[in-house]
C-alpha cells in the first residue's frame, strides 16, 4: 500500500522554540535597523559590511541552538508517512533533526552564492562571511537568502507539493506572509489541513482545517502520535 503524503509548511514558530531570533515579533528590527535595511538587494548595494555582519550574527547564532521537540516529531512521522517539508526558515534545523526531504522557500543561512552566477551555490565554512569572499568565477559572494523584493523561485515545486498533500500540515507561520501563506490554497478541499501555532487566527476561509493555538513543541508531537495511531 502506498503511504499517504503529509506535507508540512513550516515557519518562524518552530524555530522560536530552539532560539532562533525571529525579527517579525521583534518590531521587525536588528539593532535598530529595519529588517528592509538588511535583507534586500538595495541594502546589500548601500552597505554590504552591514548585511555581512547582520547574517554572520544570524549564522554565529544558529551553531548555538538545537532542534527542539517538534522537528524531532517531524523525523518520526517519516516513519509511516511520505513527508514533504516546505520551510519558510532559513536555518537547518530539520536537517539536524533527521528529516530527508526539506525544501527552503527563502534560502539557507549555511550557504552562500555568487552575485555573477545565482546558480553557483556553496556551503560556507563555518559561520563568518567576509568582503572579499570570492566565488569560482571572482565575484563577491553573497548570502543564499532570498530579499526581500525578490523572486522566490522555489515557490512553484512549493506549490506541486502542496497540490499531492493527502494531509497539510502548518506550524509556527500565521499565515499572513505571502507568497508561502497562498500554499495552502493549493490543497484538495477534502484533504484534512492542521495550523499550529499560538498567534493563528480563527477567521481562515478554508475547508477541512483544524486550528491548534500551542506552540509547536509540545502540540506537534501530539499530533504525529494522533496520525501515527489513525493509520
């Protein structure tokens, strides 16, 4: 028998709960600068020591945390579904944890790419990117992020799987962060859809969803224990 297809779109929430600072709670600030002012292709044109420094931080930080209760729960579902994680975060936190197939809609902080060539695409070692980090090709390397007021090229493979999900899982994303809140939309009207997270809201004009307002780390494995047993 074929396994179902649970596809998982994941947000800032579950990795709140490891410590990773997330900057939308924050007043959307870093050290007093807009998070605009760091993380888009102007910001990298006014101040590029500034942006390095800003993901350098964010890189330092995330060597210092772990995967927490939620991503591990997500590991265990593997075992009896065929899971699909859409992560809207930027860090490795479901990879370290154990699950094999992640997709990062915004990028991924351990990896940098050239600013001549976007599909020359490397793992930095270790957490410090500095001006005059060169790719093969001699140009600067940048952060493997995507900007804001950039394309998000991975949102259409995002979009096919939310179209095969048998079950839609979301946890730690309110929903309001466009173009990942739309996925949901992509799901068959009667596959059952779960949100997770402690700030949703209850106003969501969507068929068969269940909202579950707890954090991640302690309603996630309870829900992987519900679907295990209702096999």
């Amino acid at each position: 028998m074929e396994m179902k297809r649970i596809v998982v779109l994941s947000g800032a929430g579950i990795s709140a709960e490891s410590g990773v600072r997330t900057f939308r709670d924050n007043n959307g600030l870093w050290n007093n600068y807009r998070i605009e002012e760091v993380a888009s292709p102007q910001a990298w044109l006014n101040n590029m020591d500034l942006v390095l420094e800003f993901y350098n931080q964010r890189r330092k930080q995330l060597y210092e945390v772990e995967p927490n209760p939620a991503h591990y729960a997500l590991v265990d579902l593997e075992q009896h579904f065929d899971v699909q994680i859409i992560t809207q975060n930027v860090d490795d936190l479901h990879e370290r944890a154990g699950s094999s197939n992640v997709l990062h809609l915004h990028g991924e902080l351990k990896k940098v790419r050239s600013t001549v060539d976007p599909d020359l695409v490397c793992e930095l070692d270790g957490w410090e990117l500095k001006k005059g980090d060169q790719c093969e090709k001699g140009s600067q390397l940048r952060p493997h992020i995507v900007w804001f007021g950039e394309a998000v090229p991975e949102i259409i493979p995002a979009a096919e799987l939310s179209v095969s999900a048998d079950i839609f899982i979301v946890i730690g994303t309110s929903l309001l962060v466009y173009p990942a809140a739309g996925l949901i939309h992509y799901v068959a009207e009667g596959a059952p859809k779960y949100l997770i997270d402690p700030n949703a809201s209850d106003s969501f004009s969507v068929s068969n969803l269940k909202v579950i307002k707890e954090k991640a780390g302690t309603s996630v494995p309870v829900l992987v224990q519900n679907l295990i047993n209702a096999r």
